[in-house]
C-alpha cells in the first residue's frame, strides 16, 4: 500500500546519508527508519539501496524513488499552500535567501509578524546553488539569489538593485588602484565578481583582473567579511545591504568612487506558481522602505 511517510523518510535518509542522523532529524528510531525503507522496497518490488556494512549508496532504482519523492513532497507543499494564497495577513512565508540580503529582509519580515500574528515565518540563509535545490525540492516557496538562475522548473525575475561599496579600512587614506592593491582583497563568495565589475568601471585604464591582488584571506560568510576589513587586513565589495548592517561599519569606510555598479536581486519561484498575497506584500513592502532610504521615493533606476 502507498504510504507517503516511507517516502519521507527515504528521502531524508538520502540527504543525511545516515539512518542514525535520519531518526533524529525524524524523531524515529534507527530500526523504525530501517523498516520504512524495507516497506518501501516491498511496495516497489526493488531493491534501492545497495548495502555496504553501514553504508550504502543508491541503485538506479532508488536514485528514481529519490527524485519522485523531491517532486512528491514539492507538489504537496504548493497545493497545501495554494490554500490560503489569497491571505493576506497570515500563512506561512518559507523563503531563502543569502547572507546579505537576509541581514537586512529577515528583521524587516519579523515586524510585520509582530504586526499580524498570523504570519509563520521560516527563512533560512544559504547560497544560491543551495536555494535553488531547495525551492525545486518544495521546502520554500521563494528563494532571492544574486544571479539569475536558468531552469525548465522555475521562474526567476529581477526584484530589487543595491549598490556595490568599495570596503577599505578606517584609517585608509589612498583613492587609488596601485593604493588599494598595497592593501590586498579579502574574498567571499561573491566577492570576486562583485570587485571586479566595480574595479573594472571605475579604473578601465589600470585594472586588468583581479589576479593583480594580494589575497589576503577569504570567508563564507558575507556578514563576517567587515571583520577583516576593519583589523586593516584588506579592501572588499559589498552590498550595501551588507556594509549597512555591519556591526564594524563604524571601523571602516567606503571609498565613494565615481561610476556606480549594482547587484541585481532576483526572486526565484516554481515555474507556473501565483505568488501568495502574503508574499507579494512583504515584498513591494521591504523594496518601498528600502527606496525610501536610498533615493527618497519609492522609485528604483531600471534594471541594466
């Protein structure tokens, strides 16, 4: 007999690549979840897992079992949400983002929570390869990346533009290229692409390519980046979401450069799915506040 929990549970084992770490994520013992995954092969008639001592990897079967299951949970997920689409003041907001965008969206999410309870907010960081898995899986319903993202299953639209700041420290007192590489660059995740698309603007005589600069260290962690900037480790680039929401932006400065380049937000969805009021509301709501802040009104230049 069909029982989507065996799916479940087959699906997170996957994930977690241990039946250990799937009880408890499950809240099951390791026999149970052992028993769910024979039921399951007994109900397909395959095997879907090839043992080895404690570990296992997939038969082609079960790689299939897997991605049903994905598509399973997904479209449940978007029926169960399709319910209350048109609420405007409560449901659940499942949305991801990264770091930079988050620091500044996510407490702006949560006052409107204060402001109607019946608003469930679940929001995670992570990158952007990361986002995307999770919105074709089912788990958010949105995800906001920083490139644009190509796929038959989803929809990706341009949101929202901030500007990229030149990041140097405090006591830095240069304003040019040969300046800023005697300091060297502190990297992160998107650090590279965003100093070479300002760098490149606003020296197209001396820069060539971001190898002319010293590394001088690297984090996963956009939040964490100003740290080093502040110590007088290095320069990076930043969104400004980021420099804005930085607790060392009293310990740095930005070096205001004459031609300004932007990161382009975009929001990513399933393809085909109306976005919920709820969503569509917080939203324009957080873009309004934030054009408020940077321009004054609540227009944005067009997107390049």
């Amino acid at each position: 007999m069909f029982n989507a929990q065996y799916f479940r549970t087959f699906v997170t084992l996957v994930e977690t690549g241990s039946f250990t770490r799937t009880a408890q994520r499950l809240e099951m013992t390791q026999p149970g979840v052992s028993q769910h995954v024979r039921k399951l092969e007994r109900y397909l008639d395959k095997p879907l897992l090839d043992r080895q001592g404690r570990r296992f990897a997939l038969t082609e079967a079960g790689r299939r079992a897997y991605d049903y299951g994905l598509r399973l949970f997904a479209e449940h997920e978007q029926f169960r949400h399709s319910l209350d689409d048109d609420a405007l003041d409560s449901g659940e907001c499942r949305i991801a983002s990264p770091g930079s965008v988050g620091l500044m969206f996510y407490p702006y999410i949560l006052g409107q929570q204060q402001m109607y309870p019946g608003l469930r907010v679940n929001y995670s960081f992570a990158f952007s390869h990361e986002i995307v898995g999770d919105v074709l899986a089912g788990r958010h319903d949105l995800g906001i990346v920083t490139d644009p993202v190509r796929h038959p299953e989803l929809d990706c639209v341009p949101w929202h533009q901030e500007s990229l700041c030149l990041v140097v420290p405090a006591d830095f007192a240069g304003t040019s290229l040969t300046e800023l590489m005697g300091i060297g660059f502190i990297n992160y995740s998107d650090g590279v692409n965003h100093a070479r698309t300002l760098l490149r603007s606003n020296f197209p005589e001396e820069f060539r390519a971001m190898g002319q600069f010293r590394r001088q260290g690297f984090t996963n962690e956009v939040g964490m980046v100003l740290d080093a900037v502040a110590r007088g480790l290095g320069f990076t680039v930043v969104s400004r979401l980021v420099l804005e929401t930085s607790p060392w932006q009293r310990q740095v400065k930005e070096l205001v450069l004459p031609r300004p380049e932007y990161e382009t937000l975009h929001l990513v969805t399933r393809a085909g799915t109306r976005m919920p009021r709820r969503y569509v509301r917080l939203l324009e709501g957080f873009r309004e506040q934030r054009l408020q802040e940077l321009y004054g009104h609540g227009e944005q230049p067009d997107f390049a």
